[in-house]
C-alpha cells in the first residue's frame, strides 16, 4: 500500500464503540470508513449513513466489499472468529479489547495473522495518547528510576443491567471488559506477570462484579482492581526509586500527569486530546500498514498475550469460565 493511498475501513458491529471508532477516523488523515456489517441491519445501516459508507447485507459480503482494513467492534466472545475469518481473508485487523475471550482464543488469531502475513492489534488506546508518550519521554530524559509499582483501578456502579458487561454468554465481566485497561499498564511497565494472586465476586448473572489482583511480574509488583458494582473511577501511579508519577483520572483517557521527584522536584504534564481519542491507536495502525508491518512496536502481541495470561489467572482463581470457553 502506498503512503498516499486512503485506506478504507470496514467496521464489524454497530454499537456505542463502533460509532466511536468512525468518529475517531474523521480525524485521521489518509482513512475513512468503507463499509459497515452488523447482525442488526438497521443500526448497521445508521452508523454507515453518518459515515457516507456502504452497508453490507452479510460479514462475508463486507470482507469482499474493498475495504483495506477491518476494525472488530462487537463483543467479546466473536473476536476471535470474526477476526480470524478476517485475516484468512487476507485482510489487517484492529480488534477491539479484549482480543480474545482466552489464550488460546488469542493463540488461534495469532497463528491466522502468522499464516496469512497480514497485521494484527489489539485495539488498546492508552499507550497512543499524547499524554502517555509525553509521559514515557519525560521520564526517559529525566527518569525517576526502574519502575517497581503500578498501582490502577477504575470501577463503575452505575453500568444498567441489561450491558453485556453483565452478560454470561457474551464473556462480559469486570476483568474483561474494564480490567484489561489496568493488565496493561502493570505489562507496559512492568513486563510478563510471574504471579498473579486474585479476590473478588460473581454477581447473579455468574460474571465477575468486582476483582482485585496482586500482580508479581518481571520488573515489579502491580495492584489492580476493575468492578461493577461500585464507584471508583481512579488514577494511576507508577513508582521507582527516585519519584512516582501519577497519571490523574481518567487514566484510560490520559491528559495530566504529575511527576514528583525525590529531591522535591515537580513536573507538571497537561496533554490534551482529539477526536475522542481512538483516532491515535487508528492512526498509528495506518501507519503500520502502509509500511508493511504485521505488528505494533507499541501494542505488541506479546503485550496481548501477557494481559490474557493475567485475565485468564484471575478469572481461573474466581471459578469464571465462559460458555463460549
């Protein structure tokens, strides 16, 4: 694909994320949205005329609509076949978070994107954000020492009970649908988990409502927690021996962030962002795939791979297994 070729998307899935995500594309240079597909024809056909797309009667009739790339917007428990009937297909894939349901889920995508030498991403927005890599610069030019700790949690009461969050047979749950935020930032810092050691519940509908994992990993200890059923939307620290910096709520959403030295030092980070902040993962991904490549240095698969391992741990340490396991 040339650097001056438009690439054109095609969305899988119709919902709050999708809209999102073409919102997010609006302000990417270079792409826009091809083609919509959804089980639901009349919000498919919606999201495509807010996006001048076209809407496609079957999934297999949007994999062979034209379109360069597929972004993975339903829920968890079809990422994994969606995605891979995508890369057999011979086309790239962003797959909303979580990849997969489990590891070997995950595994089976990962051998369909090695097979068919197309890219695959998880579509994880953290690390893309200004914020965070003003962050990671600041602190490679005045370091604050090995990280050691990372400390994150976001739970949220006020989730209806008719969100597949809440959903049994969707793979819905705390751990996945809003834990893998935080199982990235202990593995973007820290590297592979060795240990980890969870607590939480299982509401009525048999998902996990609330979790709290210690973590051990390759550079240092994570405490985490995700939930449904209560409010405590957070921030984030990372500590080393010379300072921590705090990355102020929302973390997912980055925009400030405080360093504070231990020789009494104070820096201040105000980053604000665009176009609702999918659009820095997307462009990121356009820009792999315009160069060729079948992986994010950033989002790697081996930081997919480390996040399923923790998620597929805590939720083995809750008694969770999905019917679509």
């Amino acid at each position: 694909m040339s650097g001056t070729e438009t690439i054109r998307w095609g969305i899988v899935g119709a919902g709050r994320i999708a809209r999102r995500f073409a919102q997010g594309v609006a302000h990417v240079e270079g792409a826009r949205i091809g083609a919509v597909w959804s089980r639901r024809p009349e919000t498919a056909a919606a999201l495509a005329q807010e996006c001048s797309a076209a809407t496609c009667p079957s999934f297999e009739a949007l994999l062979a609509s034209g379109i360069d790339a597929v972004y993975i917007a339903t829920l968890q428990d079809s990422h994994a076949d969606y995605a891979c009937a995508a890369l057999e297909a011979g086309l790239p894939v962003l797959c909303e978070k979580p990849a997969t349901v489990n590891a070997a889920q995950l595994e089976r995508v990962l051998d369909a994107a090695r097979g068919a030498q197309r890219l695959f991403m998880e579509a994880m927005k953290p690390p893309f954000y200004p914020l965070y890599r003003a962050l990671r610069a600041h602190l490679a030019a005045d370091p604050i020492g090995g990280i050691g700790l990372v400390r994150a949690g976001c739970s949220v009461a006020n989730v209806g009970a008719d969100h597949p969050a809440f959903s049994f047979e969707h793979a819905g749950g705390a751990l996945l649908d809003i834990g893998v935020y935080e199982m990235f930032l202990a593995v973007d810092w820290l590297g592979a988990p060795l240990d980890v050691q969870t607590l939480g519940r299982l509401g009525t509908t048999g998902v996990d409502t609330f979790a709290s994992l210690n973590s051990q990993h390759e550079r240092g200890i994570a405490q985490l927690f995700c939930g449904l059923d209560l409010h405590g939307r957070g921030d984030a620290l990372l500590a080393g021996p010379l300072g921590h910096a705090t990355i102020h709520e929302n973390w997912w959403n980055p925009v400030r962030a405080t360093i504070r030295y231990a020789d009494g030092r104070t820096v201040e980070l105000d980053e604000p962002f665009e176009g609702g902040g999918l659009n820095y993962e997307t462009a990121h991904f356009c820009e792999l795939l315009r160069a060729g490549a079948l992986e994010s240095p950033v989002m790697t698969h081996a930081h997919s791979r480390r996040m399923m391992a923790m998620a597929d741990a805590a939720r083995a340490a809750l008694g969770l297994r999905f019917a679509c396991e």
